[in-house]
C-alpha cells in the first residue's frame, strides 16, 4: 500500500471530526450558507472539503459511487482506508462524488415512502462556489438566499418530489454548501 494512501485523514480525529460534522450539519440546516472546512488531504482530484464531507459521513454501512475522474485507484484506495466505506452503483448508493454532469441523478435512490431517509447525497465538486446565482428560499433560510448552482430545473424537480428526493452538497478547494430537497430554488 503506497504511504499516500494512509495520509490525508483527519490528524486529531476526535477534534477534527466534531468540527467537520458541526460544519456539514450546519450547512445542511443553512442552505446556501458557505462553510469553510479543513483537515482532509485527500487524492487528486478530491477537493479537501469533499474530502472532510466522506470522512465525516463515510462508513462501511454507507455505499458510494464515484464518477468520472473520481473514480481512480488513489482516490478508491484512500476512501477505503480512511472510512471502510464500500463502492457501489448508483443505484444503491448512499453517497455520490463527482461534477455535475458526470453524475446520472435519476440512477440515485430517493428514498420511499416508508423510509424517505434512504435517498443519496451528492457531493458536486465546483470550480467556484459563490452566494450569487440560483435564489433559494425554504426552511433554514431567513427570507432569500443565492447558491451558484450548475442549473435550476433539476433542482425543481426534485423538490417537487418531497418528502422523497436527493440532497446535495457542492465542494470547491476548501469551502461547502448544501441544497437540501426542501429548498426552492428560482
């Protein structure tokens, strides 16, 4: 196993994972919010913060694809130390990490109506991240707030679908933010 692979983790796990999980929680809760993270060093082309984002979610119980140019034997190898985490299709994953339009949304699982929670979460990595762009309105937002989305309709749609849908976080370098399937976006 190449030295790589086994660097890059969260060096003070119990710290550094607390605040990386207070980070994407709170992201989640904020839609449209920008956090800023740190403590991941994972594999090019992985952002740091979609780095953070698998370890703090990321277990052996918790499928993830990988597309496009993610899915590469450095990038597979250090999930897989680092969380245990399994690779699966798309149709039975947890989570997803690739860019926009590398990733089949309508493979993903939205949940059902007995279990709603069992939908996938994207992680869109971005080449720039910014409060312009798409506005988006709903729970966790005072009245408006602005997202540079890659499109609008596809996130429409899937609001439509509540209480089933994806959520989705988009990454860049060392910042996140998170349109949960409750949010409007205009």
């Amino acid at each position: 196993m190449r030295t790589q692979i086994l660097e890059g983790g969260f060096s003070n796990f119990p710290v550094e994972a607390s605040h990386a999980f207070r980070a994407v929680m709170t992201a989640m809760a904020r839609p449209g919010e920008i956090s800023y993270v740190s403590g991941a060093l994972p594999p090019a082309p992985m952002s740091v913060a979609a780095g953070v984002v698998l370890l703090t979610l990321c277990d052996p119980e918790t499928p993830i694809y990988l597309a496009g140019r993610y899915d590469t034997p450095q990038i597979r190898e250090w999930i897989t130390f680092h969380t245990g985490a399994p690779f699966g299709s798309a149709h039975d994953a947890m989570f997803a990490l690739g860019i926009w339009d590398d990733l089949p949304l309508q493979a993903f699982p939205i949940g059902s109506a007995e279990y709603p929670d069992r939908s996938a979460t994207l992680i869109i990595e971005c080449a720039a991240l910014a409060n312009a762009g798409a506005v988006l309105q709903g729970p966790g937002i005072e009245a408006t707030a602005q997202l540079s989305l890659p499109e609008t309709r596809a996130f429409q749609q899937n609001t439509a679908l509540f209480p089933l849908g994806l959520d989705f976080v988009f990454t860049c370098d060392k910042s996140l933010a998170a349109l949960p399937r409750t949010t409007r976006v205009s």
